[in-house]
DNA sequence: TTGTAGGCGTTATCAC
DNA sequence: GTGATAACGCCTACAA
C-alpha cells in the first residue's frame, strides 16, 4: 500500500509516531491510555494507528514494562472442569492488568515443562490446576517464583494452595443420604495413584460422625472408574441403598451400569456425583452432585498470585472454598421394602 | 546469597558471563547451542548458568530472533477433542524449533480477543481450532497473519484449512449399517447454528448412493443434542433401526435414553457416534464411531504454520484428514422380527 | 502538552 | 575463540 514503509511488516510505533507528526513517546502515553496527552491528538494519533494497523508488541511491552507481570497458568486441556477455571482465571487477571499465560499440560508436553516455559516468559507467578508435581519439585519451582496450586492439597514450602472443602462437601453428601433414611452409604473411590485423600477423608469423617459403617469400593481407570466400582457392587451380596463418587463421570459410569443390570436410579440405589459438571446436569441423567465453585477458585488463585506478584516473601497460604450440594433426582429415599427390579 | 547480585533478581546473561568470565555473547552462543565455542569453555558456562538459576528471558529472545516465530494455538478448553490437537501441535511445533502460544476461547474471552492477543504477541501464524469466527473476521485476521483452521470448514480468501474427511467417515458408516442389513437410517443433526454441513451432506450423500431415504432428526443444545433427537425418535410411530450421530456425546445421549425407553442396543437399534472418544470406547458403550485422526490432523496445521512463516504469500490450502470407522458393539446386524423390548 | 535519553535481555554482525 | 556494538520495540524517567 504504502511505498514508504516496506509493506511484509509490522507496523511499530515509529511508524505511527512519523504517520501522524508526534513523537513516539507521545504515541506510547496513548496507546495505553496514561495522561499527558491533548483530546485531539488521542483521537488523532488513535485513528492513524488504526489505519495503519498498528498492534503493540506484546513481547516489547512485557520486557520493558516493571509492574503487571503476567500471571502464569498451567492446565490440563483435557480436563473439562478446567475451562470453568481459566474463563474465571482471564477475567480476574483482566480486572487487575496482569496478561495471562497458558502453558498445557499434555502426554508429550510435561507439566515440569510447561511450568519451565512459564518461568522463562518471566511470569509474576505460576498457577497450576491439579498439579501432579512431586512436593519436591513444586518447593524447587516455588524458590524461584511464586506458585499457587488449585485443586489439589499439597503441603509444600512457600507454595499456595486453593481447594475446594471436599470435607464440607461429602459430609453435606452423606447428612443429606441419611436424612433420606439411608444407612449403607457406599463411597467408590478413585483408582489412581494417591486418589483424592481429602475425598475420602471427608467420607469416613462424616460416616464416623453419623455413627454409620463406613463402605469405600476401589474403581478403575480415571475414565472406567465408576463402571468398574459399581460392577464390583453388582457382584456382592447386597448392594448398599447410596453411592457417592469421586467425581461425575465416575458417577454417570455408576448410573450407566447399575441402570443396563436393571437396579433402578433412585429408588434401589442413590448417587451422588462430585463437581456438578454438565453430565451431571443431563436432562436423563440428574445426579445429584457436590458443586464445586470454578469462579471462587479461579477468583482466589489469580488473587493470591497477583498479591505475590505485589508482593514476594508473604507466608504461605491456603484458600478453602466452600462447597455446595445440588439436589437433583439420582438421590431418593430409601426404600426399605423396594421390590426386586425386573430382570430384563 | 551473592552479595554481589542483588537476590530477588532472576539472573541473566550478564550475570552469567561475569560469574564464567566470559563475555555475554559467548553465553549466547553457548545457551542456544550455536557453534563457536570450545567444548570446554561451553561446559564450564552450562554449569555456571545451572548453577546460577539462569533461564533464558523467552520475551527478550522473541523480541529479538529473527526466524523461528511462535505459533500461536487458539483453542476451546471445554472441548476434550482439543486436547489431542494440543499435545500433536506441541511435538510438531517443537521438531521445527517453534515456540507455541495459548490463548484460550472462553465465554469471558472471545476468539477475537484470542486471536488479538496472539497477533499482539507477533506470532507468526495462527491456527485456530474449531474456529467459529465469521468469514469476513478470518478474513481480515488473514491479511496481517496467517492463518490455519482446523476442524471447520470455511472458504474464506487467504485462510488454510485442515478438516476431516467428513463426508468420506459418513459414507463408510452408512455402508457399514447397509452391509448389516439396515434401510432405515437416521442421523441426528446438531442444532447449533450451522450444524455440521458437511456431516450432513455426507450422510446424505451416501444414502443417495444407497438408494436409501434419508431420515434427519433435529438434536437439541450441544450437551443434550442426542437425547433430544432420541426423545423425537420415540416419539414417533416407528423407530428406524439404525441411527448416526453428530458426535459421540450425542450418540451417548441416545443410547442412553434410548435404553431407559427399554429399546435395546444394538438389537432394535444401531448406533454410531462420530470422533472416537474415551466416551466412545468405555466398557458399557462401546460405541461404533467414525474415528477422527488428531495426530494427523494437528500436524498438518503445524506443518502449514510453519510453512507460512518461512513464506508468505503462498496460495489458499485445504488438507482433508482421512477419517476411520472404528466398529464396535453398539451395531449390529438388523434384525426383522426382533420381540418388542419389555416395558419395566 | 510534548520531546529526548536510556535501558529491558537477548541475538546478530562485526572486528580482534 | 572471543569481545564490543548495534539493533528488536517498547516504557520510564526527566527535560523542554
């Protein structure tokens, strides 16, 4: 288009300086909006940058600017649960002007490696989601740059923590199986490496508490968890009248298999799900289901990381964001004298 | 520790180079593996630059570096297909010496603001996956940087696309229900806006090849899209006794409802989802999908990027990804008299 | 309100 | 094999 400047790049500050009779420094003060400079050259300089398509340099701005670092997230692509986090994360680092930076965590790119790649774009801070780091290696991470880790408890050096109450959680869980009459509370358990402890833990507290017989049945494979725990309740004696799963594919896999052998959702047997994701809010599908708050958590994560940022050597803290329990149909009352479903 | 170097401070090159005694261009040389230097002096600066923390400034060396521009990766985060994409764009970017950069599409972050962000970062070229930008958006984004689209058809001027063989991935299903014995062949059709054209158009032309009505029921939302289509399905006189789906969470809203209604499956009725998932392929499905090649697909569009960068300027491009049926347990042989399901 | 000088951390091009 | 020096594009002071 235009002779003067050599057309294959981008256009820079310069170019808008010279285009539009100012200096450079006058068209830095405008384009991101600081004071010193008249209406009418704003609006000026601002129409000839647009003309000329000028975006700023992104990279350029990050090396020179001294505050907004940006805030580093690493996540797991294949995690649904995680887009609800980052939505929250881009709007929270937004409001308070630190750029976000995406690092996945895949088969082939590690999260050492996409937390390594963070460190080296100088990010102010690191938030990981469901880190599977070892302690070791998230307090070496944590001495370099500040790290706040979501949705997994971890006790480690100078690292941040948010988490959801999944204590508060499973015991609202099963207080609400046993209003509804049930005793035989069972929990299927995650079969991967460490599962969710807090999980657990939270079952056999609030069993204990009830005075209740405390059930855990081991599932399988992250994806085949809930099909294999409830195959492993089929095949005993009695099944217990309510389940609680680690999470709501587990508890649809449990729906599925219970539902194709003919025991009937809710009046034979209960579920309960964890995360009140979509499958669980399936019109055919209703599972009652232990609400975790993306926003909150994503909310505190980009918080706490942006006071980091502002400032280094704070103690070390943790964020316990309260849980909730969605009532939908999978959840019933016990039925003592429910007769025997037909076996098609 | 050193009192020299102020601690707070990530090191850098200088740093380095005065710890090793050398100077900072020799650290250069040595940290991006450029010839130049002994082997010696090399291993003694990789300790000293170890020893120190030292990370490269990945904003500094973008800014500055003149070949290997970054690809920039515009993705949904909710949808597990992109995972995959993800993980193969990482490895291929990685084999040509690209950096790769994230940007998520978000409700609260728009593929707009997505791809804004990655032109911001200059990278140099930009692949999106499941664009729903509109032709002329593309269109424009085109004229500054290039631009890759993977898994959605569009004609736009200057934009590359990367899809699935759709229609190809329909013809073998429907062949394979027609080799089973099957006439009655329905597809669920999404209703998002737009649908899957050319999904459609496949189905519909292998039917026609067949000599086979076609028969196109309307599915709901995204998340419930099969279990609508099957709802409508029910409603009717009588059911067809095979069904494509959309995508394997719509086939899975089908089965599923399908098989509360007591139709069994595949016996009354055959299903075939569309992308091969881990929904597809858990024990209790085993759903028959029309397998999409991630691996291929991703690398296509990496190798496309990388293209573009290296030269601009070339002509329009489509890659078609050969699809596969993967057959599983949800078809089966029609069966004429099959017995009424009983009703529970 | 505007312009000038210096530097962020790196790479690239030279001489030594 | 090594060491100055000039960019890359922008921001931050400070001077006019």
């Amino acid at each position: 288009m235009d002779p003067e400047t050599d057309a294959g790049r981008n256009p820079t500050m310069l170019d808008v300086a010279r285009e539009a009779g100012v200096s450079r420094a006058l068209v830095s003060i405008i384009m991101r909006g600081a004071p010193g400079a008249s209406e009418r050259t704003r609006a000026h300089v601002k129409e000839v940058a647009a003309r000329l398509g000028y975006v700023p340099d992104a990279r350029a701005q990050a090396l020179r600017r001294q505050g907004n670092a940006a805030i580093g997230v690493a996540f797991q692509p294949d995690q649904p649960f995680h887009a609800a986090l980052i939505d929250a994360i881009y709007e929270s680092a937004r409001r308070a002007d630190h750029p976000v930076i995406l690092s996945a965590v895949t088969p082939g790119h590690d999260e050492e490696r996409a937390v390594a790649s963070l460190v080296g774009q100088r990010c102010g801070a690191v938030i990981t989601l469901g880190s599977r780091l070892d302690r070791d290696v998230l307090e070496a991470t944590a001495r370099r740059i500040p790290v706040v880790v979501v949705a997994r408890t971890v006790e480690a050096v100078g690292v941040d923590t948010v988490v959801s109450d999944d204590a508060g959680g499973l015991g609202a869980a099963v207080a609400h199986l046993a209003s509804l009459g049930h005793t035989r509370i069972a929990f299927a358990q995650s079969a991967e490496s460490g599962g969710n402890p807090e999980r657990l833990s939270g079952y056999l507290g609030a069993m204990d508490d009830l005075g209740l017989a405390p059930d855990v049945v081991a599932g399988g494979s992250r994806i085949e968890g809930g099909a294999e725990a409830a195959r492993t309740l089929l095949a005993r004696e009695g099944l217990p009248t309510a389940v609680v799963c680690f999470n709501d594919a587990a508890a649809a896999g449990m729906q599925d298999v219970l539902t194709r052998a003919g025991v009937r959702v809710p009046v034979d047997v209960s579920i309960v799900g964890i995360d009140d994701s979509e499958t669980a809010s399936l019109s055919y599908r209703q599972l009652t289901s232990i609400r975790q708050d993306p926003v909150a958590l994503a909310r505190a994560a980009a918080a706490r990381a942006a006071q980091r940022i502002a400032s280094p050597g704070l103690d070390r803290f943790t964020a316990v964001i309260p849980t909730s329990l969605v009532v939908r149909t999978s959840t019933g009352p016990r039925v003592p004298d429910a007769p025997e479903a037909p076996q098609p």
